[in-house]
C-alpha cells in the first residue's frame, strides 16, 4: 500500500505539466542566453579555475566542487540503471535532453542567484531561489520562495541528501562483502538486513555526522579533494567498457533511439509502437536526469551564491558545466554499460530471471562488458559510488540548511535541530527499498522544481539582459 500511494503521488508530480514545464523553461533560457551552452562552454570550462574577486565566501571552483558533490552519486550509478529498468533504454535518451536544454537552466538560476543574493553585515552570504524570486519577482511572491524553501528541506532531509545516498552506500557494500547475504544481522517483517549493510550505514553516519558539525567551509574542502579524484576513475572505467566494447555502440546507439520513441519487439520479432514506451522512458528519463544534474531543481544556485565575484554571468558559466559532467559523461558512461550488456541475450536473460534493481544492475553491467570474475570491478564500483554518494549527503546538507535559514529568518538554533533530524534520516536510510527511496527523492525534486522553473521563465528577460550586458563590455569573449 505504502509503494501504490508514493507510486501515485509520483506519477501526479511528474505528469506531464511538470515535464513540459521543465522543458520549456530550458529552450526559453537557450533562446534567452544566446545558446549559451552552445557558444560558450569552452569559455565556461576555462572560467572555472579563474581567480574571482568581490564579496563571498568561496572560490568558483569551491562552488562547483560542492555543486558537483550533491549531484555526482547516487544518481549516475544507481539512478540511470532504475531509469532504464523502468523506462527502458530510451530513458538515457531523454537524459540528454534534460541535460542539454538543463545546461542552460543551469546557467540561469545560478547567474540569478548571484544577482540577488544578499550579503549581511557579518560578511555572510545566503542566496538560492528564495532570494530570486523574492527580490526578482517581488515580495507579493514570497509565498512562492517559501514554498520552495519547504521543498528543499523536505528534499534533504527525506529525498536526495539522505535516503537515497545511504542506500546506494549500503547496496554497494553489500555486494561487495556480502553478495549472497549470508551473514544476517535482524529482519524486519520478510526482510533481512546483512551485517555489511548495518555496519556500513553506521559508519557512513557517523563520518557524516562529523564533516555535517563542521559545516560549509569543511564540506567544501571535503568537496574539493574527493570529487575530481572519484570522477575521474568512474570516467576511467566508463572509458574501459566503450574502448573494450566498440564495435556494439552503434547497436546501443539504435536501442537507445527506438526505445525513446516508443519503438519495441513484440511478438513475432516485428515491431510495434506504444505511447506507454515512450511516457515511460520520458518520465523516467527526464525524472533521473534531474535527479542526476539537478539543472532546474534550484539547488545548485544555493552553492553558487557565496561566490567572491561580481559578476554573475561568469559564475554562471562556471556551474553550468557540471550538467555536463554529471549527466552527459558521467551518466552516459554508466548508461552505456547497461545498454551493451543488455544487448547480450545470456546477460538480459539474467537480468529478467534475477531482476537486477540500482547499485546490482550497474555493477552486473559493468562486469560483464568487461570480463573477468567481477569482483574487481565490484570493489572500484563500491568505492566510487561510496565517495560520491558521501559528497552528495554532504552537499544536500548544505541546500537544504540554507533553505531552513531563510525560513526561520536566520536563527541557527533551528538549524542545529535540523542537522540531527538528518543524521537520524541518514541512519534509517539503509532500511528502506531502493524503488521507495528513489520514488521518495523523485517527489520532493519535482516539488522543488515547479517554483524554481516558474521564476526561471518569469525572469527569462533579466537573463537576456544580463548576458547582453556582460558581452558587451568584454566584447573580446563574444
């Protein structure tokens, strides 16, 4: 009962409305930036390492390392498989979709975030949605900001930043010490919970508890070490089963097209056209792509408001590489992997008997495309999905404090409350089903994104007019 009610909810916060909000919003803010994604991101790519100037916090690199760390984990390994598991191969499809059209959201809220930050006496810097559409939209919209500070906190505590990481964490390490689980710690009602899974989840809430006490400055340190290092072996072992594999592309290239239009097998070995493919691979898709790259759910505008800049478009540009990081690499890799590895008919077969879910159908993938025992494989796997998914608890942390900040009109004592209520829900995380968790997170990011995306249009003209402005006077970055 307690699946058919979140399956409902879901299905009702990502209708069609929401999908097509988010897609508008993106090809407005493409027309409105110029196509900035398109003429810009080299520009983008040098800009991240520039020395910035003005009030703030942290550097811009600072930014997008915390930025990168809520959004590499969980998502890139465990959600892209739960996106092709239930909407098939065409879900990575219309990934990239969200990710192009996303790049530009990107660019936008966080340039916003940054135009309407604001900056208290102490030298402290809050800024995010709230703020834009408070200051930008007006005050009569404050109920608006609010109801986006709500699902931000919602979204951390019960969401992105807790459940779903720590699951992730889990699985993993399950699989990795404990893949038959034999060793049975206690069950609860018909299921039973592994050693490793206990042991795991406790020592991921104790280390997060540690980094969470000390706040921004060390979870962007944190940050900054851990998430180049474990992306750039995760894009190692993506790169290793492209290499190792191809010759297949192309084939997965054309069951990821047919797929997302709705094109299938059916019987006979014809095949036939569904509309419910093609919703599925939509919904899916774009629902895990968001989860993934967060373009358009406004947390990532959190990060980037306590920059040392002063101007907004080029923090801007800074954040709005990592859509492509996260979900156009890294997500592409992982959705590769499944794709070949499902393209072999003793290896889809397997999957269908065994029914492979998350962090199980990525690492099965993995191994297969690249042969050997696995176990290798299995271990890198756990270790890279253990890093991100700690960064991304970490970085949740940091959005939705902020958001709780703005509510209670800046009085910590709330704040210090909150932090142990999401210590609590990072302990109980491993305890839930990895369909209920993500479904959960699926929830409270469609929540977050509806009053993000409606200011983004709202303000579409002060994009424009920002982006013009800033070409204007450094005619030679046009």
């Amino acid at each position: 009962m307690f699946n058919e009610i979140l399956n409902k909810i879901d299905d009702v916060v990502w209708g069609i409305p929401t999908i097509v909000l988010i897609l508008a919003t993106g090809l407005i803010l493409t027309f409105s930036a110029r196509g900035i994604q398109f003429t810009k991101l080299g520009r983008a790519f040098k800009q991240i390492f520039k020395k910035n100037e003005g009030h703030g916090e942290l550097s811009g690199f600072s930014a997008l390392c915390t930025a990168l760390s809520a959004t590499i984990g969980t998502g890139n390994i465990v959600g892209v498989a739960t996106a092709i598991a239930a909407g098939g191969a065409g879900a990575l499809f219309w990934m990239w979709v969200a990710a192009i059209l996303g790049t530009a959201t990107k660019f936008a809220e966080c340039m916003l975030a940054i135009k309407y930050r604001e900056i208290k006496p102490d030298g402290h810097v809050l800024g995010g949605p709230f703020y834009t559409i408070e200051k930008g939209m007006g005050p009569k919209w404050k109920w608006l900001a609010v109801l986006f500070a709500i699902f931000g906190v919602l979204a951390g505590l019960l969401g992105i930043g807790t459940m779903t990481q720590i699951n992730g964490i889990t699985s993993a390490v399950n699989m990795a010490f404990d893949p038959n689980s034999s060793n049975i710690a206690f069950t609860i009602g018909k299921t039973s919970y592994t050693w490793a899974t206990v042991i795991g989840g406790i020592v991921v809430t104790v280390c997060a508890a540690l980094v969470i006490i000390g706040g921004l400055k060390r979870i962007s340190k944190v940050a900054e070490k851990i998430v180049p290092a474990m992306a750039i072996i995760y894009v190692f072992l993506g790169l290793s089963v492209i290499i190792m594999n191809a010759t297949r592309i192309p084939a997965a290239f054309a069951l990821i097209f047919k797929s997302a239009f709705g094109f299938k097998a059916i019987a006979g070995g014809a095949v036939g056209w569904t509309l419910k493919q093609i919703t599925d691979s939509m919904q899916k898709g774009i629902a895990r792509g968001i989860f993934s790259n967060e373009a358009g759910l406004g947390s990532a505008p959190i990060a980037a408001a306590p920059v040392q800049t002063t101007e907004p478009v080029e923090q801007g540009l800074v954040n709005m590489t990592g859509t492509v990081i996260d979900t156009l690499i890294v997500c592409t890799m992982t959705g590769l992997a499944i794709v070949l590895a499902l393209l072999n008919p003793e290896f889809f077969a397997q999957y269908q008997a065994n029914g492979w879910q998350g962090v199980e159908l990525t690492a099965n993938a993995l191994s297969f495309d690249l042969g050997g025992d696995g176990i290798s494989v299995q271990f890198l796997l756990m270790l890279c999905l253990a890093f991100f998914a700690f960064t991304t608890i970490l970085g949740w942390d940091y959005y939705s404090e902020k958001c709780l900040e703005y509510l209670a009109n800046g009085k910590m004592k709330y704040v210090m409350v909150y932090r142990i209520l999401y210590i609590v829900a990072i302990a109980i995380g491993p305890y839930f089903t990895v369909k209920q968790v993500f479904t959960i997170a699926d929830i409270t990011n469609g929540l977050m994104a509806i009053p993000n995306c409606i200011s983004l249009i709202v303000l579409s003209g002060v994009v424009a007019k920002e982006v013009k402005d800033y070409f204007n006077r450094y005619p030679k970055l046009q």
